[in-house]
C-alpha cells in the first residue's frame, strides 16, 4: 500500500444506544439487543429480533437519518472530493415494488450535499466490501474521503425468508456453540470515514482486504472453506501480514449450523484457530448489510481501549475445527485485527486493520 487509509468510527445506531459510548457500555456489561417479539413471524409466531422498539414510522429512514445526523456533529466539515457508500442488503424496503434505494441519495444528501452516492448491495459480505472500495478507490486517487455506511432495517419481508430456510433461532443466537440453531436478525446503521487524512481522533490503519466467491450454492457455503480461505490469503498478501500477526479476529459468526463451520474450518487451515475471536451477533443480531460496518466499529473500539468482548451466548465448542473463542471480557494489547464476512451467494471477505504505531 502507497499511502496511508485512515479508518475511524463516526456513529452507531442499534437497539443497544445511539453513541459508541452506549455501545461500548453494552459490550463492557454483556447486555444483548435480542429481545423475544410476539407476533413478528410467519403466521404471527413469537421470534427473537433486535430491533428499535420505539421506532412507528420507517424503519430504514429513521436510523439513517439517525445515524447521519451523529456523524454530521462528529464530522462537520467536508473538504474536497468525497463519496458516500451505502452497504445494505435490502434498503428501505417499504419502497417496494419500486427501487428500495430511490430516496438513499436524498436522505444523504440533506446532511452531506457535495457527495457522490454509490449503493453497495452483495449479501452479508456488503459492508466489508464497502470498505475495501472505498481503500481502492482513495488508493486510486479518486476521492479524498469516503464515508461509508452500513444499514439494513428488520422487516417482514427478510424475517419470513429467514423462517422459510429454518435458518432463525428460537432464542439468542450462539455463535459458534454446540447447542446454537440458528441466526436472529437485526437492525442498525453505522458510518465511518475513510481518508487518506490522519483524523483528529482515534483511527486504525487500513492494511488491506479482499473478497472471493466459493460459488458452492445459492444460500450455503463451501463445506471446506474455500472461499473465505482465499479471501484471507489474498488479505495477507496485499497487507503484508500473516496469521501470528493477528492479535483479534472478528467472525461473522451467524450461528448457524453451516457458516460456523465453515468459518471454523478457514481459520484452521489458516492456522488462524489459535487467535481470540468473537462474533457479535449475540449482541447486534445479524444486521445482514450492516454488519461488516457495524462490527468493524466495535472492532477499533475493541483496539482503542484495548478490550477484549466475549462471544455471548458461548459455553461449549460446537465445530469440527475448536476456535479460541473470547468468553470473558479481557484487557489484551491489540495491535492488528482480521474481521471477515460471509454471505449468500458464496460471498466471502475479509480486511486487516492495524493501531497506528
């Protein structure tokens, strides 16, 4: 890498707070977003989801708009050539029949006028592919600055698809257990800033990322690995680490009988199953197109304050491949982190962040 990208965290808006500093209370005190909802299923069954109870109108609008007004007063001033990326599986999903990122533009807009707006839509690896063309595209010279923003609203219309493949959980979802059985969703929106300038407050390095596809089936992944094996290989490449570099991994973690396994098997044959790990499903839900954003924010928060968050709802290994898995908050030097996604549509990716030296 040529020059140096900046990552820092702008704002985060979930069912846990709407400042990083709620959130990071949430994550110091074990507290869960996931809440049992009566009549949010199929046929009015009772299901799990982390949602914004308080939010009547629409869901989609009001944490981006939410959200934007935060990284407006944390970021007040843009100054030369700037785009905005918008990660999300779904967008505003009340628009439908029509385009579900008709009004994205406009909503970002009124808060960033002389911006260029770009959707990035590819699954549950959006918000990590987000980040990584926003690195391209200011390693290009394209932009000075990209803010990039990862949203997905719960609705209906993912809820009931997520039922009809038996891939929600009745309960909290745990991640990587032995006795988890399914994903529960959720909602939220966060942004970060992307710039080849060093930012007045903390910021990690970008080192480097990259996706892959295993083209293994519409909704299931590769049962070796195989995509997000390349993918973290061609991370390691590009951002010049290896696996004993890497102090934290954040997983995607659906907990889900197939994805953890999957993930479970790339770390081993990475030689990656040794490093602590976490996913924060447990706390955020699955945030779908969110999540990579999302999770990437509580990551340098998790570097800031060099804090370890423990995997919620853990208690015993439940893949082929045991994984280090964090199940109690510890306070360790953490100098460089691997975060990777995965999705469907054989969607594999992964980024490198390091503390600034």
């Amino acid at each position: 890498m040529d020059k140096p990208i900046y990552i820092s965290a702008l704002s985060l808006v979930t069912p846990l707070g709407n400042t990083i500093e709620q959130h990071f209370d949430a994550f110091k005190n074990g507290i869960s977003g996931i809440k049992i909802h009566e009549k949010a299923g199929f046929q009015q069954t009772a299901i799990p989801l982390a949602k914004r109870e308080e939010i009547t109108g629409n869901r989609y609008d009001t944490l981006l708009r939410e959200a934007l007004e935060k990284a407006k007063n944390a970021h007040p001033e843009i100054s030369g050539k700037t785009a905005v990326i918008v990660s999300s599986t779904k967008g505003n999903i009340d628009l439908l029949p029509g385009d579900t990122f008709a009004e994205t533009a406009s909503i970002v807009h009124e808060f960033f006028p002389a911006t260029d707006v770009l959707i990035i839509s590819n699954a549950c690896i959006s918000g990590v592919i987000a980040i990584n063309t926003a690195a391209d595209y200011l390693f290009a010279g394209k932009y000075d600055q990209v803010l990039v923003i990862g949203i997905d609203a719960v609705s209906e219309f993912v809820s009931y698809g997520f039922q009809s493949l038996f891939a929600l959980s009745n309960e909290t979802c745990k991640p990587f257990d032995k006795s988890r059985n399914g994903t529960v969703l959720g909602e939220g929106c966060g942004i970060v800033l992307v710039s080849t300038q060093k930012p007045a407050d903390f910021a990690v390095l970008y080192k480097g990322g990259s996706s892959s596809n295993d083209a293994n089936h519409i909704s299931g992944p590769s049962r070796t690995g195989e995509g997000l094996v390349r993918s973290i290989e061609k991370t390691f490449r590009r951002s010049g680490k290896k696996a004993s570099d890497i102090d934290f991994i954040s997983a995607h973690g659906t907990a889900t009988v197939f994805n953890d396994e999957m993930e479970s098997i790339a770390f081993g044959r990475m030689n990656l199953d040794q490093v602590p790990l976490n996913s924060m499903k447990g706390y955020f839900g699955h945030t779908l197109g969110a999540a990579g954003v999302l999770e990437i924010i509580m990551s340098i928060v998790s570097m800031e304050k060099n804090t370890l968050f423990p995997n919620l709802g853990f208690k015993e290994t439940g893949t082929s491949v045991p994984l280090n898995i964090i199940q109690h908050m510890e306070q360790k030097a953490l100098n460089t982190v691997l975060k990777t996604a995965s999705g469907f549509g054989g969607g594999n990716a992964s980024l490198i962040l390091q503390k600034q030296s």
